[in-house]
C-alpha cells in the first residue's frame, strides 16, 4: 500500500512551524493538495511522529461512531485533562459512561427548554448594555459577557459577575498556553518547572479556585439549577451518585466548554450578519426562528468554535484506502470539512439558505458539535441561548461591521483575533 501523501515540512521539525504559523491555513492547503487524508510530521523525518488529518465525511463519521476503533486517550485530550481535571470532555471509558449518563438527565430537551426564560432574561440586559448604546461595540466581549452569565445562572441560580472577567481572562491564557505545549515536540511533565508549565499550573489553580467559590455558595432551598440537579443525581440502576471533586470538575468544564464556544458561534454569526442587512432585517420581522437558526448554523460552517479535535487509533485500521497503525492520531477539522467541495458549493461564502432548505448532504459534513456518543451535551442549549440573543438584539440594533475577513486564532477554541467591532444603530422597530 502506499504512504499517505502530505507536506515534506521542516527537516527537523516537520510541520510544528506552519501549524504555529497558521493552522487552519496550513491545513486547508494541504487537504488542497493531498486529499482526503494528509499525513503530518512532528520531528526529524527519521524520528518523528506522525498525525493523520481525515477530512472526508466519510471518515469523520467512523472516527466519532467507532470506538473500539477510535479512542479518545489522545496527546491533545490529554493536554487539556492536566488543565481542567476529569470532566465529561476529557473522561474516557467506563468512568466517561458513568458521568455522561448522569449528567444527561441534565441537558434533556424539556431541562433546557426550562432555561429559555433566563436566556430571554438575560439578552434583553444584553440590549441594554452601555457599549451598544454608545453605538461602537466590541461583540467578543459582549458575547463572552452574555454567555458567561447564561451558563452562571444556569448552573448555579445566580449570576457569577465577579468572576467574569477573571474567567474571561484565564480562558485566554489557557487556550494559548495549552495551545503552545500540544505543539511542542516533546512534552515534558507538568510536574517540571519550566516557565510554561508554572503558567499552566498557576492557571489551573485559579480555574480550581474559581470553582470551589462556586460550589461553596449557598444554594436556595428551592433551586432548579444544573449544580443542585448534578448533586441529585443519582445512576438509575446503582443508585450512585457523583463525588464533591467529581462534581468540581464537571462544573468547570460546563464553565469552560460552555461559554466560550458559544460567544465564539455568536460573535462571528454577528460579524457576518454586520454586512448583511437584508438579513438582519429578515430576521428581525420572521415570525419564527427558522431563519436565525440558519444563520447561526452557518455562521457556525464557516467559523465552527471547536474548530478540531482528535481520536487515536486503537488498532490497525484502513482509511481512505490507506493503512494506518495502532496507536496512530487522529486530527479531524471541522474547519476543513465544512469547506469540503464535494458537500459545500461556494464553501467560502456566508449564506445562511444552504440550512433552509434541509439538512446537509452528509451528516458528517456538518459537525460543529461533533457526532456518535460524544457529540457536544450542550448542544440544545447553545442553539437555544444564540437563538434567543440574535433575535432579541435584531429587533432592537442594526449591526455594521467591515468588510475585512476575520482574523481568528485557533487555541482552544477559535477566537477572534482580537476586539471584533461593530457598529451598532439603534432599530426603528423596538426602539431599544
Ligand atoms: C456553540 C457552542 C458549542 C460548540 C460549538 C460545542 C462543540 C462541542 C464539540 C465539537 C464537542 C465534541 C468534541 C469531540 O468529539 O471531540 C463538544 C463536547 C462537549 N461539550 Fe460542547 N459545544 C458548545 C456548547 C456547549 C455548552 C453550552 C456546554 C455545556 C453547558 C457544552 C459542554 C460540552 C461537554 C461536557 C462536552 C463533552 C461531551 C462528552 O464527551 O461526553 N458545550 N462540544
């Protein structure tokens, strides 16, 4: 069989410069390339490792649905495992499967549909923020804002605005500290003290800190809140429920996992929009939500918020047709699959019609939440908490941005590069 074709890269590094360089950019150019799947070198040609892009639907499908194929113990989890501690995100077999059983009850169709009124509650404070009506608004912070106190209050019945900027602020920090150490070629120990990991370990200090503040708050008697509901639940067959610290890690990882991605979703949904009005106006008359629900998907094809993730191989596998060994990463990019020719004419332009007229071709196609059993638990919330923002604030605002492409980074998460502006006028139709 032969090898699985890709860049030559850096004698002695491989490909870690252009993924520092620029990653989205480096992988759309090869997948141009190469194809379907795209061997990558990190290190020397004669010693180095190799990480495997598979970019075709096809493949992604099998990755996220096959997992006595595809395991989830790779080198990038595990990077944010030391960060954040043993959450849903970063579990794996048996102990994952406990956790994701419980912590399902919580993310039901009728739970969420429960917090709609304080994610209603929450984007008319949204309209009345003082940096739209000074008429020039930095939607990443705005974003950030509304999501943090979304997931605070959903988490915990009240709002958490004394630790908004802090967390805004680590979260940075740790998507580009944690970024940096998955690059590297080798991985020393956190336990060591470079300045790196001193970073990293002080910001999962603080991350930890922040949590605990939480969890010692005194709940009300009469809470509905996803933390008192976590406390409550119990498995249904051992009747066992989940530890203090197993309670800590889940909260900070619904913290994290929970706001930043859907600032992000929002925040390049917005920027888009800022040179569409006819769009803004559309969805600021629809009777329903079907059109804000397009554009978000959309908004979120072509900037997905998890822009990759990975899987590695458990055992001897074949994909598109090439032999791949035990033991091999696997980078899946929803950055390039959304771009994919063969599933997205015009893959470079925001148009929010491709979602009105029914799913995509492939299911795998379209994976900003990923797919199989570990497909994003958050899902219904997020869409329900950026629905209701978007539609609240387009009745009250028009929205200007420019026309330069956003420039974004991708830690973590995909983040603006930097405050994302907008223009903001007040609407004739609400006046806000
Ligand atoms: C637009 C917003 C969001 C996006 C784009 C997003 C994306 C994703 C993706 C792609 C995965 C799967 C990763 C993989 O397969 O490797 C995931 C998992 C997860 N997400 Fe989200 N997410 C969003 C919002 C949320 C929210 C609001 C929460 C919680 C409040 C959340 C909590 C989680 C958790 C706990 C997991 C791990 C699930 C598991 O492995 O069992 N996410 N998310």
């Amino acid at each position: 069989m032969n090898a699985v074709p890709g860049p030559v890269g850096h004698p002695l590094l491989g490909v870690v410069p252009a993924f520092v360089a620029d990653l989205l950019g480096t992988l759309e150019r090869t997948f141009a390339e190469h194809g379907d799947l795209v061997a990558y070198r990190f290190g020397p040609s004669w010693a180095g490792r190799t990480v495997y892009g598979a970019f075709h639907p096809d493949d992604v499908a099998r990755a996220m649905t096959d997992p006595a194929v595809f395991g989830r113990d790779t080198a990038g989890f595990k990077v944010i495992r030391e960060s954040i501690g043993d959450g849903l995100l970063t579990l794996d077999g048996e102990t994952w499967k406990r956790h994701r059983k419980l912590v399902q009850q919580l993310f039901t169709h009728r739970r969420v549909m429960g917090y709609t009124a304080l994610m209603a509650e929450e984007a008319s404070k949204v309209v009345n923020d003082p940096s739209l009506r000074s008429g020039t608004v930095d939607l990443h912070d705005l974003m950030q804002r509304y999501t943090l106190r979304v997931v605070g209050r959903a988490l915990f019945g009240d709002v958490i605005d004394d630790i908004v900027e802090e967390l805004q602020d680590l979260v940075q920090q740790l998507g580009e500290t944690s970024t940096a150490r998955r690059l590297q070629l080798f991985t020393l120990p956190l336990s060591l003290p470079t300045p790196r990991n001193r970073t990293l370990r002080d910001i999962r200090r603080r991350l930890f800190a922040i949590a605990d503040r939480v969890l010692a708050m005194p709940s009300r008697p009469d809470a509905d809140d996803l933390l008192t509901r976590l406390r409550a639940a119990r498995d249904a067959d051992t009747g066992i429920g989940l530890s203090e610290q197993e309670i800590r890690d889940e909260v900070l990882g619904f913290l994290l996992a929970g706001h930043e991605t859907t600032a992000g979703a929002l925040t390049f949904t917005l920027h888009e929009l800022g040179r569409r009005p006819d769009i803004q106006s559309d969805i600021a008359h629809a009777a329903d939500d079907t059109l804000v629900r397009a554009t978000i998907q959309e908004g979120m094809r072509l900037y997905p918020p998890a822009h990759s993730t990975e899987r590695i191989t458990l055992v001897d596998t074949t994909i598109a047709g090439y032999r791949v060994k035990a033991g091999s990463q696997i980078l899946i990019s929803p950055w390039v699959t959304h771009r994919h020719p063969e599933f997205w004419p015009n893959p470079t332009t925001f148009d929010p019609t491709r979602f009105l007229s029914g799913p995509p071709t492939h299911r795998y196609a379209y994976i900003p939440f990923g797919g199989g059993a570990r497909a994003c638990i958050g899902m219904q919330f997020a869409l329900m908490e950026s629905t209701i923002l978007l539609k609240t604030l387009l009745r009250s605002y028009r929205f200007d941005t420019t026309s330069q492409p956003l420039s974004v980074r991708p830690l973590l998460t995909l983040r603006p590069n930097g405050p994302v502006l907008a223009t903001a006028t007040a609407n004739a139709l609400q006046p806000a």
